[in-house]
C-alpha cells in the first residue's frame, strides 16, 4: 500500500468546504491522519459522529501540532486570529493553504504570522452549495471544479506542486494566478452575483406581506435560483464583501451604467438593444456549458442544481 500525501492534515474550520476535503481525503487516502478544529461545540460533536476527523480540538494551535499541511476553511474574517494563534505551534516544513474565495487579504492576515520555514500557498476551490456546516459536505464537491492557486513571490515550489496534487488528487482542474487578478475576476464571476441575489431577494422581502406570499408561492425558475444563492452563509458573505471591497465597488459601479443603459433601452422601446444583449449573454451560457461549469449538483439534492461558485469562506 502506499504512502499518504500527507501525514497530518489540519482542517480548520469544519463547514462546507472543510468537511467536505475532510471526506475526500479520507475516501481517496490523501491524508494518515486528519485533525479537525471548529470554535462551535456543536459542530465540533457533530464531526465527530460523522467520523470526519481522527480528532477535534478547540484549539487551533494544538490541531497544528505536528501537521505537514494545514488547511484554513474558515470565514475569512477570521484568518488572522486564527493564524496567530496557530503560529508558535507550526512544524518547520509545514505548509499553511486556504480556500477563501478573496486572496489578497488572505495573504495580508495569514502570510506576517508564520514563523520562518512554513510554507503558504494560498487557494480557492471554486465549488459549493448554498448549505454550510459539517453535514452539508460531500467527497465528490470538487470533482471537475476548477482550484486557483495564488502563490505569493518567492513561494517554494515543491510546496505548491504538493498543494496542487492535493487538490487534483480531490478531482479538481488547478490553476495558478496572481492573487490580485483573482480577486478582480472572482468579484464578476461570484461576488457580484450574490450581492445582486441578496438585493433581489431582500426586495422581495420588503412587499407587503400580502404581495411577499404571492412571490414565494409563484415563484419561477430564476426567483428560485436568486433565493438559493441568497441562503448562503451570511458571516461568510459579509466577510467576503468587507475583504474585497474595492473589486466588488469597481465591478458594482459597471454593473450600475449598464443597468442604467438597459432601463433606458426599457423605456424607449429600444428592442433591438434589447435582443442584441440577450444574444450576447446567452453566448456566455454557452460557453460556461462547454466548459463544463454549468453546476454542481447537491448529492442529497439531485434534481436541484446549486450554484457552483459558492465557496464556504
């Protein structure tokens, strides 16, 4: 039998995506040993009745001890708390990844509080479902999704190439790219949408009840899809928004002239406007189907497809 990659994995952070690699590598023997950390007590009982990890702590510098990688999945406000705390108890040689969907303040909070010697390959599966917690995750979550690696300068290249085998090892197509670009492209392809989703849906809530009944009873398909995106994580989306705020501005303030553009062709019975921007977008659709990022389908869930640029973090 071979080797493990991995002798101690530490996964902090048990939601979504954290439960979800915990699985993973215990189905494809990707780790010897995996320690868990969660800060809430119930998650913390529940992982261990679903035999996620071979241990739970409260602490993440006692489930650093000793690992040779440790994961961070965690909601990205809290990754400078948490690194800090985890420093002093680091193993020369460990490498400390991520898979929060902003990189730029992952590498400003994380990358200072490591000592001299531990290795940090920041990353960002893009994949998820609109549920979170320890029971919402599953072993083939990042099978055909897409990872993007965003290596600082400088970054030692054995430790990436293990990262990037990891994660390839989980099903996943891997990318590397420069952590600002990410942000910029995540901020369309993710960050806007359920900023958009939240804001659809937070109009509907304000109707009066009456009118607020009659959208949740009738509601169609793309009501539908704006409601599953806006029952994600709110901590994790507030963090999220507060971390790349400038990319989500720059993008938001597009969003808004061309929105403004499309009210105006509304108005004046501009159809041809119109339909040359629905031929437009409908290549888009196209094209995200060739590349077979079309959705990821929630096991529990079959007929109900889930957004595939959900991250947990």
């Amino acid at each position: 039998m071979s080797r493990a990659p991995f002798h101690r994995v530490a996964v902090l952070g048990i939601g979504l995506i954290g439960s979800s690699l915990a699985r993973v590598m215990r189905t494809r023997g990707l780790a010897e040993e995996i320690i868990g950390f969660d800060g809430a007590e119930a998650v913390r009982e529940r992982s261990v009745a679903l035999g996620l990890c071979d241990r739970l702590t409260d602490s993440p510098a006692d489930a650093v001890a000793g690992a040779d990688l440790v994961m961070l999945c965690l909601p990205v406000g809290a990754n400078a708390t948490v690194a800090e705390a985890m420093a002093p108890r680091l193993a020369p040689g460990c490498i400390v990844s991520d898979v929060g969907s902003v990189k730029l303040s992952v590498i400003r909070d994380v990358g200072p509080c490591l000592p001299e010697g531990v290795h940090f390959v920041p990353g960002h599966p893009i994949a998820g479902t609109e549920h979170s917690g320890p029971d919402a995750g599953f072993a083939d979550l990042f099978e055909n999704r897409y990872v993007i690696l965003t290596p600082p300068p400088g970054s030692d290249g054995e430790a990436v190439a293990r990262v990037k085998s990891l994660w390839e090892d989980c099903g996943a197509m891997v990318e590397s790219m420069d952590a600002a670009h990410h942000d910029k492209v995540l901020a369309v392809t993710s960050h806007l949408p359920h900023l958009i989703a939240y804001t659809i849906v937070g109009t509907a809530f304000d109707l009066e009840a009456s009118e607020r009944q009659e959208v949740i009873r009738y509601s169609a398909g793309g009501f539908r899809d704006f409601t599953r995106i806006a029952g994600s994580d709110p901590v994790m989306w507030r963090d999220v928004f507060l971390n790349n705020r400038e990319a989500v501005l720059e993008m938001l303030q597009r969003f808004s002239e061309d929105l403004t553009a499309l009210q105006r062709a509304i108005r004046w019975g501009e159809g041809d406007t119109l339909e040359d921007l629905f031929r437009r977008t409908r290549e888009i659709r196209r094209g995200v189907i060739e590349m077979r990022q079309a959705g990821t389908f929630d096991a529990r869930e079959p007929d109900n497809p889930a957004p595939e640029d959900e991250p947990s973090q």
